[in-house]
C-alpha cells in the first residue's frame, strides 16, 4: 500500500545582482513611508521607517488580525452574537453609532471595522475577544512582539489618540503584511466601497449606510486594502495595498500634512513598486523532480515532487533569469516516513550564490513510498559498536568498518550482505570481516 509522505528538505540559494535594486523611490513629504512586497517582505523603498509614531486608526489592521486569528483557532465564529457594552458605546471619531446592550454579529462588526473604521465596533469585538478593551490591548502587544514589530506598543483596539500607543512605518507594514498573506479573505471587505448594516434596538429597526474610508478604491485601479487612519496627533496616515500581475505591494505613509497627500504619495509608491519588480517563481507545485529509487520497498522507485512553489523578487531591468540546480540522494530505504530528506533546491538569479537559505521544517518535495519487504533490525545493529569494543581482537576489523561508514550505509551494507551468505567468509563473530564487506559491497556503493 502506498503512503504519501512528505519530504522536509529545502535549499534555496538566491543571488542577488548589486545594483538590481537600483531604482530611485520618489520623495515622500510624509513623516515616514515604506514601501514592502507582501510576499517576501522585500523592503522596496523606506523613510524614516523605523520612528515611533501615533497611527491613529491603522491601528485597527491589529484588531483586524486577532479577530481574523481567533475565528481561524476556533475562538469565535463570524455568526456570534455580541452585546455592546456601555464602554464600547461610548467610543468618538469613527463610529457606527451602536447602543448598548444591542446585538451585532461578528461578521457585522468587523465589516464595520474594515469599511468604515467603526471605533465603536473595533472596541466591541476586543471585549468580546478579550474579555475586556485591556485585555485585548495585551494580546496585541503581544501578537506585536512576535511578528518582530520592536517599535509597536498599543494602548487600546481603536487607536485613538493616547500617551505612549506608537507605531512605525516598518510595524504597520509587518502586520498589515501578517494580515492580507494570512487572511487574504479580508479584501472581501476591504475593497468594499459602501454597505448597510441594521441596527435593532429599543427604538426599532433601522439601516445605516457604510461607506470606505479607503479613498485609493475609487482613485488606484489596482488598490486591495487596506485602513485609513487620522487624528490630530497621528495626522493623517495609511496602509494601503495593491495587486497587480501577481504581485501585491504595501505602502505605508504616516503623519502626511493633509488627507489626499496621504493617497497621493501611496499611488507614487505603488506606481515605482509596480514600474521597476517584479515576481521570479520556481518549480510550480506538483511538479515532479525525479524518481528516487527505494531500497526494499514493494517499488523499485519513489516520486519526488515540488510540494511548495518558490518565489523571489527581481529588477524588471535585470536580464538574469532564475535557475534551478536540482540535488537528490541516490537512494532511500524503506519505509520513508514524514520528514524524510530526499533532496535540495538550489535557485540562482545570475551566476554568484550570494545569500542562502536552508530550513528543515519547510517542504520541498511530497514522495510516494513503499512498505518494506521486512523490517530492518535497527535495535540490534545499534548494539553492535558497544559489543565489538567489549570482545576479542577478532572484533577490530568490525570495529574499523563501524568507524569508517555512516550509521545508515552500515546499516544497508548488513542488510545486503544478510541476503547474500554465500559470499562471504566467516569470523570468529559469526560477522563477515572487513575486506570480504568492502569487496562485496564495492559495486553497490562505490567503495
């Protein structure tokens, strides 16, 4: 019977021209900006991207991301119910106007958060995530620390203006970043221009209108996302993010001076991000490398195939093409369990290996293996070293054969010899000696 198993071994080596990313960004009257692809977290262009700053709403991509998390763990589902405490009620600025104790579903708030920034919605669904707005602010600082965000510390789910809650331009970027390559669902509200929502309280039934806050959807043809952001220390900020053949791009601009300058400066963004990279991709998924040959499997050979489809970014000016060096071991022996090696990748961009990556835990290839005819003896083979140190001086050959081979190809070199006893002498262990082992084995493993 066949198993399918996956192979955990990857090599990427990507080799990067000096002066591919020779492109000029434009300049950014914004007091910071950033300029990312979201696939690799290539930083394109940056300005002060590294300062602490109030973001204002774009606070909520965090709120968005832990309420994205909570529904994917299992937490909360889009069809809860939430009652709208007197705290959430009370919020200013953007708002949806809820009253408490009414009742909006999960998916209801957070459409509210993304399209129109509700700051009343925001902090209902951090209590009801949290148990409470303070709470949840802890879950944010630390989902922050381990994205990597070392500038972020948040004060509360909504980002009005408070002493000490700042952000930088590279930490808007790496959770808006976590949010659209994880969630990509979440543009299901983000490109949306207007919506309704119905209240239901004491008073009755009543509609009320949303409408994005997200002017780059009616100005950007290309535009995904993502949250707007202003108060009157923030000023007026931005994530937005966009797609374009294949590629989708980040744009961060915090602290513009005035509202369509903030737009302005993330078009000019997009626009060199789009003119100068783009995508190089790998072996497509599926896509068989080899047969591996399996050593005392029902099969003479296994499959391996790209299970994970590489993906780096270029200079649209650069000439190099990626390529592709391929290395497999010559064999395996069965059974092939999960997390067997079978070989590595190696991508180049040009001639020069300039930076490589080397990972374990992610998979390269998917193989289809066999049960063996038997299985192998392992407990008893891993005795053998300890035994021939305790015995004879007729055990030294063993000795060196033990020291001399790896645990595997010692392994194979007895099983192979077990199925041949006619070929062999026998020591006074009852073991065949070393040169009969090296003389057998030589044309099987190249001795």
């Amino acid at each position: 019977m066949l198993k399918k198993i996956i192979a955990t071994t990857l090599l990427l080596v990507l080799t990067l021209n000096s002066t591919a990313f020779s492109a000029t960004a434009p300049d950014i009257d914004a007091k910071a900006s950033l300029l990312m692809e979201a696939s690799t977290g290539k930083i394109l262009s940056q300005q002060n991207s590294d300062t602490a700053l109030p973001p204002a709403s774009v606070t909520k991509v965090m709120t968005l991301l832990l309420i994205y998390d909570a529904v994917h763990n299992g937490k909360i589902k889009w069809t809860d119910n939430v009652t709208i405490s007197e705290h959430a009620a009370s919020m200013g600025g953007s708002q949806i106007f809820l009253e408490p104790n009414e009742v909006q579903t999960v998916e209801v708030l957070t459409k509210s958060i993304a399209i129109a920034s509700a700051n009343d919605a925001a902090v209902a669904m951090a209590e009801f995530i949290g148990g409470s707005e303070d709470a949840f602010v802890e879950l944010m600082n630390q989902k922050a620390k381990s994205l990597g965000m070392k500038t972020a510390h948040f004060e509360n789910a909504c980002g009005l203006d408070t002493d000490n809650h700042l952000l930088s331009a590279k930490d808007i970027a790496i959770m808006s970043r976590e949010l659209i390559t994880k969630y990509p669902e979440v543009t299901k509200y983000t490109t949306t221009w207007q919506d309704t929502i119905t209240h239901t309280t004491k008073k009755g039934t009543t509609e009320f209108g949303l409408t994005n806050t997200n002017k780059l959807l009616k100005w950007y043809n290309n535009a995904t996302g993502l949250k707007t952001g202003s108060t009157g220390k923030a000023l007026y900020c931005l994530s937005a993010t966009a797609k374009k053949d294949g590629m989708e791009l980040i744009a961060v601009i915090m602290a513009a001076p005035d509202p369509k300058l903030r737009f302005r400066e993330a078009i000019q963004l997009l626009d060199f991000g789009f003119a100068n990279y783009k995508l190089i991709h790998g072996k497509k998924v599926g896509e068989e490398i080899t047969d591996v040959p399996i050593y005392k499997g029902e099969k003479d050979t296994v499959k391996a195939v790209v299970q994970r489809e590489f993906t780096t970014l270029a200079n649209k000016g650069s000439k190099a093409e990626l390529t592709t060096k391929t290395e497999i071991i010559p064999s395996v022996q069965a059974p092939v369990a999960k997390g067997t090696k079978l070989g590595e990748l190696v991508y180049y961009i040009g001639n020069k290996e300039t930076a490589a990556t080397r990972s374990s835990s992610e998979p390269a290839f998917i193989c289809l293996a066999t049960r063996p005819r038997r299985p192998p003896t392992l407990r008893a083979f891993q005795s053998w070293p300890r035994r021939l140190h305790s015995r004879s001086s007729a055990s030294r050959p063993l000795a060196m054969f033990s020291s001399r081979f790896s645990f595997l190809n010692q392994l194979r070199i007895f099983e192979r010899l077990s199925e041949l006893p006619t070929m062999f002498s026998q020591s006074r262990l009852g073991l065949p000696t070393l040169d009969v082992m090296i003389s057998t084995m030589s044309p099987f493993f190249n001795l």
